[in-house]
C-alpha cells in the first residue's frame, strides 16, 4: 500500500456517493485524511480499523452557500488536495426544461465548484512553496462538456459542466504560479447500479468503472502528478 498522502488533508465533495466513496476509499488507502462536507443526514459506508479515524464528516454544508464554504474551508488543518465531486443531472428536451431547473444544474455543478475551487486556493496558499507544488485540486466535468452534441436532450446538464471545464482551465492558469495544479476528470457515462437501472439495454461492460475513475483522480491529486495542470482528462472506457 502506497503512503505517498500519508499526513496530508484532502476534500472530498460528494464524497458519500458511488465516485466520491470511491474516491476516498483510495486516498485514505494512501494515507490521507479526507473531510467530507454534506449537507444532510448523508453518512458514509463503514471503515475498519484506524482508517475510520481518517475520514471526518462535517455535517449541514450547503456547498452553494458561500459563507458555509468558507468557513469549511478555513476550519481545516491543512489543506494539500480539494476534489470536487458534489453535482447534479437532469435529462430533458429543452422545451421542459424551466429557468429553474437551468439555475439549479448551474448551481449544484458550476457553483459548487467555483466555491471550493476559492476556497482550495485560499487555503493552499498558505502551504510553504516545495518542489511538489502547494497543492491539487480536480473537479469533474462530464463528457458532452468537451462533446456537446452528446448533450442533445439536456442542454442545461451541459452547460453546467462545461462551466466547470472552462473554470478548471481558467483558474489552473491563474495559480500555476503558486504551485497548485488544477485539472479535471471527464467520465462518461460510468457503471454505477443506478446506470444500471436507468439504462438496461446497453452495452455496460463499455462504460468505465467507478474504481478506474477514481485512481484517475487521485492520481490528478497527488505529488506523484508532477507536470500535469489544466487538463480535461477523459475517463471514457470504451464507451
């Protein structure tokens, strides 16, 4: 098992879902320890041994309620990594698809992210300059970002995620200067039991794990991830 995070704090929003568990489950392998901001009565499957000392939930976070953000963020120890994984789908033919519903993809995709994408840098800032840089933060943009002619059928889904790829981009130039790198995951649809469900009459063995997404994004978060900022990376599989 690699250590290569062992004393290092990290954030996992949407940390209780498939990717998010997943996730976390890779990086407490690695050593670090993971905050999981959630807003309700989310809790996260059961750890054994000394690896549950290492995954903290910090309960009744609206992540598009700045103030909450910020003061999330500020409480940390340290921060080396920020992943953001918190968002939102919605599938509709534009026609029925209401302001609302266009406002609330871009708030649970687009805003949360820029919060903690501020927030990440705030903090990380604050980390002494080292030859690995000050920190990581990977966001999870979504395939009809970067193709949006397979957004066709939901059209605000897209544009939230393509605000997010634009953002990684944008902001991975501003602070490359402070030694933190920044880029995205892009997956395609992923195997998940609620694909699953969703979608019974396709060729699942095509879409790309969980767990292959996962080590994708770590990785991005790691000090092994040298060189690379600024990138939409696709996690497609074979789909």
């Amino acid at each position: 098992m690699s250590e290569e995070l062992s004393g290092r704090h990290v954030v996992v929003t949407g940390g209780t879902g498939a990717l998010g568990w997943a996730v976390v489950r890779r990086l407490v392998e690695r050593g670090a320890t993971c905050y999981l901001p959630v807003i309700g009565d989310d809790t996260a499957p059961v750890l054994d041994g000394a690896e549950a000392e290492r995954v903290r939930l910090a309960p009744g976070i609206d992540l598009t309620d700045e103030e909450a953000v910020t003061a999330f963020y500020r409480e940390l120890p340290g921060l080396w990594a920020s992943l953001h994984i918190a968002g939102g789908f919605a599938m509709a033919p534009i026609v029925e698809t209401s302001r609302a519903d266009l406002e609330s993809q871009h708030r649970t995709n687009a805003v949360t992210a820029f919060l903690c994408c501020r927030e990440a840098v705030a903090r990380m800032r604050l980390n002494p300059a080292a030859g690995e840089g000050r920190g990581r933060i990977v966001n999870v943009a979504a395939r009809p970002a970067l193709e949006p002619r397979t957004g066709a059928g939901m059209a605000a889904y897209t544009m939230a995620k393509a605000a997010v790829a634009a953002l990684t981009q944008a902001l991975a130039e501003e602070v490359r200067g402070d030694g933190i790198w920044v880029n995205a995951v892009v997956p395609s649809v992923m195997d998940t039991l609620a694909n699953r469900r969703a979608m019974p009459g396709v060729d699942h063995a095509s879409w790309p794990s969980v767990a292959d997404v996962a080590a994708t994004a770590v990785f991005l978060a790691s000090p092994a991830n040298a060189v690379t900022r600024g990138g939409l990376v696709p996690v497609y599989g074979k789909a």
